[in-house]
C-alpha cells in the first residue's frame, strides 16, 4: 500500500519560497507579503482543518491547490519534498521540526492511537468474551485478559514500528 503525495509544480514551489517563512522552533509558518485584507505581512499562515492538519490553499491556473503545513516546513527547512512525514508526538498541527521525521507509510502507521472501541491498540474484543491481538497481518494469538493482549502487541510492534511504534502502555492502557 502506497501513498502518493502531490508533487509540487516549479510554479508552486517559487510561491511558497516567496511567500512563506517558516520558524523551526515554533513550527509555524508566515506570511512574508500582503496578498488581501486577510493575508497580511507576519500573520501566521493557514488554517486548521476537521482532520487536525493546518492546511494552505492557493490558485493556480484556475485549479485549487491544496498544500499541508507539515509539508510546506519540511520543504522550506530541508529543501525537498519527502515521500512521508510524521508527526512524533501525533498532534497533527504540531510542526515544529524536531516532531517531524521522514518515513515510510507503514511506520507512519506504527504511530497512530488506537481507532476501536475497547481504546487499546491492535487488540478486539471477540463474541465469547475473550481478546484477540494482532499487528496488522500477524495474527499474535486470543487472551482471557485485554491487558495481556495490549502488552503482547506492544512487543510485535516494538519489533515491526522501532521507533516509529506507539504502545499501549505509552498510551496509558497498562
């Protein structure tokens, strides 16, 4: 499974270097001109959307373009578009670049909070009361306890995400 990223035109990488100025430490970006009444020379730049993401958008040949913050960071500190980024500590309006790190989709994926409704990662609860662990494809076995499923795919994590896995316990379930 891949994700594909748009890939920036020349037109669209001239205006974001000519638009935006980018605080690493703050993990902000800034207007660095007057384009309208609502953009303005040193007003924070973008808006944060349903999603979490601080998002920009801009016209180009009478087609919208779309442009994610995190992205726009990299790029104007590293000088390049990554394929992937991550979040380290998962706030998704946190673009400081020491929570922003290169990756691939799968590792990306190693560092999400549980999405079901028990709130433990990679465990489910089955019809006859027991639970069932497992780390994407890799069935690790049914439980009597939900703890002991937790910790059991925190191990199988640890082993497939390193240092991209965000465990249960780190999320409090243990």
């Amino acid at each position: 499974m891949t994700m594909r990223h748009r890939v920036w035109s020349e037109e669209e990488i001239i205006w974001l270097r000519e638009s935006l100025t980018y605080c690493p430490e703050t993990g902000k970006l800034w207007w660095k001109e007057r384009f309208s009444n609502r953009i303005r020379k040193d007003l924070e730049a973008g808006s944060k959307v349903a999603s979490g993401y601080i998002i920009l958008t801009k016209s180009f040949k009478g087609s919208t373009k779309t442009f994610r913050s995190h992205r726009i960071a990299w790029f104007l500190h590293y000088g390049y578009q990554p394929k992937m980024l991550d979040h380290i500590n998962q706030d998704r309006a946190d673009n400081r670049i020491i929570n922003l790190r290169e990756c691939e989709m799968t590792k990306n994926l190693g560092n999400q909070k549980p999405k079901n409704t028990l709130g433990i990662k990679g465990v489910n609860k089955l019809p006859n009361g027991k639970y069932q662990a497992r780390c994407f494809q890799v069935y690790l076995g049914v439980f009597d306890d939900p703890i002991d499923a937790a910790r059991r795919y925190d191990v199988e994590a640890i082993k497939m995400f390193g240092e991209f896995a965000y465990t249960n316990k780190e999320h409090g379930v243990y």
